[in-house]
C-alpha cells in the first residue's frame, strides 16, 4: 500500500483523517475541523501537510483551514461554488474531477443533500471512501440544504461502491445511529452484530471507524430505503424509495 490513513478526533465528536503518500510524502487533511488535533497527527508522524481536501463548508469541517494554510502554505481544495462561504480555496472541484495528493489519486463524487456543496473523496486504489456528512456509519448526515430525493440519490452512488471500500465518516455517531436503527430494523442480523461490535470498540474508547461498505450496505437502514422490508415496518409498503427515506430520516431526527 503506497497510502498511510491516521484516525484522530477534533473538536467534540468530528474525525480528523491524514491521508500520507509513502512515496512522495504528500500529505492531505480531510476537512480541518480545528488546527491543534490535525498539527499534532503531523508532528507525530513527521509528515508535512500538503493538500487539505474540504467536504462541504460547515464550521465543523473548514475552522482550522485558515490557520493550517498560514502554517504550511498548503493547497486547499473545496467543492465548485454554488452556495459556499469556503475561505482560502485554491482548487475548487466537481463531480468526477480528480484530486492528485502525491501520487495518490482523490476521485470526487458530488454528494448533495446535507449541504447543497458536499462531496465525498473516493480513493479508488487504497479502496478508501472520505464520505464526511452524507454517509455515516449505520446512519446518514441530516438533511440541512437539499431534499429527501436529492440525499438518497447521493447515497445510491455512495452505496455503488465496491463492498471492499473502507468508510471513513464525518463524526463519531455510531453508537446513537445503531441505537436508532434497531428501532426500525430489530431483527438484521447484520445490525445486531455490528452493535455488539461498535459496543465493544466504545467500551475500549476506540473509534468505530472505519467500516466496510459491504456492512454498511447490509446493516445501514437508510442505505436499505428500497427494501421492501424497511417499507413495510414503516407501514409504507409500494412508497417510493427516497419517501421511505425521508420517514426514516424523520424518525431519527425525533429520537
Ligand atoms: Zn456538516
């Protein structure tokens, strides 16, 4: 594997990720939520900060970009403007362009719903998915900007991933969202053994991320929205898929 990914935590419940170039020693931020945590990860590895790659332009994601470039005079790179407020972007991208950090390739796929400007970062060779608030692991991010069938559809592209990509996600809510979903979907056993699992990663304070697509498909209710099933237990049997999706994101709003 030429790529190394680090895993850290920044501000309250956000992820930080470095992704390092062995070969090159390029080395990208995904998001910056805060500097300080993101400083730390580098300092630690002796890697230079190269590219920070931004998801959408929520302050939990660009606060320390600012303080980061100053630093390192690093690219930064942020989605195509369309409503953004990003500061200090030098590259802005759109659906299919690819970011090169070092050699490693950053495919990007627009991921609207969240923020109407989300992408997701898809490293197709390290088989890496940077999904930040579109996709959670057993949950997905709230719907602030776009509309129910604009955020189903971009996690149908999400969930054309290959089973073996590992998701790397925004926030560490998987124990909430696990809690959720055994609400609407008690009997997967898909579910049921990814809570013992993220129960036991929480009691040993280890973060739940990353996860396999593969799981996520299986035991991810609101990637399941066009089962028939799921449908079914929210009384919405023969209901359009993004609708099911909608009704779930609803109730987990509420929980
Ligand atoms: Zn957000």
């Amino acid at each position: 594997m030429a790529a190394e990914i680090r895993t850290f935590t920044c501000l309250n419940d956000n992820f930080g990720y470095l992704i390092h170039d062995v070969e090159t020693k390029a080395t990208a931020s995904i998001d910056a939520p805060e500097a300080g945590p993101i400083i730390k990860a580098l300092e630690r590895e002796g890697w230079q900060l190269t590219d920070i790659l931004i998801t959408h332009h929520h302050g939990d994601h660009v606060g320390g970009v600012a303080e980061l470039k100053q630093k390192f005079n690093c690219r930064v790179v942020a989605p195509h403007d369309k409503t953004t407020k990003i500061a200090n972007v030098d590259l802005r991208v759109a659906n299919g362009d690819v970011v090169k950090v070092g050699t490693l390739l950053g495919r990007v796929l627009e991921t609207p719903g969240h923020t109407l400007d989300h992408v997701s970062y898809v490293f197709d060779t390290e088989k890496t998915l940077f999904a930040a608030d579109t996709l959670f692991s057993i949950g997905c991010g709230r719907v602030f900007e776009g509309t129910y069938p604009m955020m189903w559809d971009s996690l149908l592209k999400l969930r054309a991933l290959p089973d073996d990509f590992k998701l790397y996600c925004g926030h560490e809510y998987t124990a909430s969202n696990v809690k959720f979903a055994l609400t609407v979907d008690p009997d997967n056993a898909a579910l049921q053994a990814r809570a013992a699992e993220v129960a036991r990663l929480r009691a040993e304070n280890k973060p739940t991320i990353p996860s396999l697509l593969g799981d996520e498909k299986r035991a991810n209710v609101f990637l399941r929205a066009d089962e028939p099933a799921v449908a079914a237990r929210l009384h919405m049997k023969g209901a359009d898929a993004a609708a099911v999706f909608g009704e779930l994101r609803e109730r987990k709003n509420k929980s």
